[in-house]
C-alpha cells in the first residue's frame, strides 16, 4: 500500500476509517492492556441478573448490562451514532408515501369505473351505508390479501438466508401489526376517496349514455 494515508468515512457505520502501512498502523493505534471488550456471566440460583448488574456496576464502577438491557443499549449506538436510522427511515417513508399514493389512486380508478353499476345499484334500492360497506369490505380484502402476501415472502425470503448461513434474519412480533396497521390505514383511507364520490353519485347516472 501506498505510505500515504488515505481517510474514508463510511455512511452506517459513522466512524473513519484510515488506509496506511502496517508501521504506522501501530503508530495510530498501539496495542492495549486491556484488550477485553465483555465478559458473559450467568447469575447464580436465586439471583436476578438484574440484580447482578447493578451489583457489578456498584462495586467495580464498570458498565453491567442484562441480555434485555445490551440488545437495547446496543440499538441505541447504531441509531446515535451510524446513519442507519436516516437511510432506512427515508426508505420506509418513501415506500409508505408511495404505497399511500398508488393504492389510494388505484381504488378511486377502481369506483370512478363503476360508477354506472354503484348507480344501478343506487336505483335499485341500495343505500348509501350499504354501498359503502361494500367498498370498505372490497378495500381491506385486497389489503389483507396483499399484507399476506408480503409478510409471507419476508418470512420466506429470511428463512433462506438462514438456511444458507447468510446474515441473520430477525422479525419482531411489533413489525407485522406495525405493517398492519400501515395497511389498513392506507386501505381505509383510498375507500373514503371513493365513498365521497359514490355520496355524490345520482342514481340517473345508469340511464344516461
């Protein structure tokens, strides 16, 4: 390598990062001591590894974590300090954005087009509480449908990578309400573009031309 150094910073990880020689290397970072970054302990019978920790922690001044305690503080470092967060929070916002967007558009398309049958049926007797059921019914079939259908190839596609020993796939159970919940907002809200326009709609609409 080239005895000049070079420095990159990387986007997710957020530290820099130095190319140099192996001599200089030591220079900038010389051996340690203390060369130990944690130790896995259990608790003895009777003992909260809680109650451990904060043990640890009074007695020796060191950082003591419970298993439930490091899987947090160790999150909270990706987000403070990596740029995780802002990438795949633009990532997730732009697919909500444009999942809002088209799914909302195609359901109206869908209500602008049948508009003549939602007439008949209108002459015919049907009132509006009924007609709007009947959308809403239609609007979170096809988002459930659709829900299913994505959590399913995630789950697929994780299992996968597992099975080939590739990074590790984690679901949380919070995720799949999450997107549920993402969902049927967007299904509820695409149903009521429609619902206003069949408020609207007169029943003559069937006999004209």
């Amino acid at each position: 390598m080239s005895s000049a150094s070079v420095t990159r910073s990387c986007l997710f990880s957020g530290n820099p990062y130095v190319f140099t020689t192996y001599d200089r290397a030591v220079q900038y970072a010389p051996g340690q001591r203390k060369m130990l970054s944690c130790v896995l302990a259990a608790p003895r019978p009777g003992h909260s590894a809680a109650e451990i920790a904060r043990q640890i922690t009074k007695t020796t001044g060191l950082k003591a974590y419970t298993d439930r305690e490091f899987f947090w503080v160790t999150i909270w470092w990706y987000i403070k300090n990596t740029g995780i967060p802002v990438a795949f929070g633009a990532m997730v916002l732009l697919g909500f954005v444009v999942g809002l967007v088209i799914s909302s558009q195609t359901f109206y398309s869908f209500v602008l087009e049948n508009l003549r049958h939602l007439g008949a049926l209108k002459a015919m007797g049907a009132s509006d509480g009924r007609l709007c059921r009947m959308l809403l019914l239609q609007a979170l079939t096809v988002g459930l449908i659709g829900y299913g259908c994505g959590v399913g190839l995630s789950t697929l596609f994780g299992l996968v990578l597992i099975k080939r020993g590739m990074p590790p796939f984690h679901m949380p159970w919070q995720l799949p309400f999450g997107a549920l919940g993402v969902v049927l907002f967007i299904c509820l809200l695409g149903a009521s573009l429609g619902i206003r326009k069949l408020n609207r709609l007169e029943p003559a609409v069937v006999f004209r031309g």
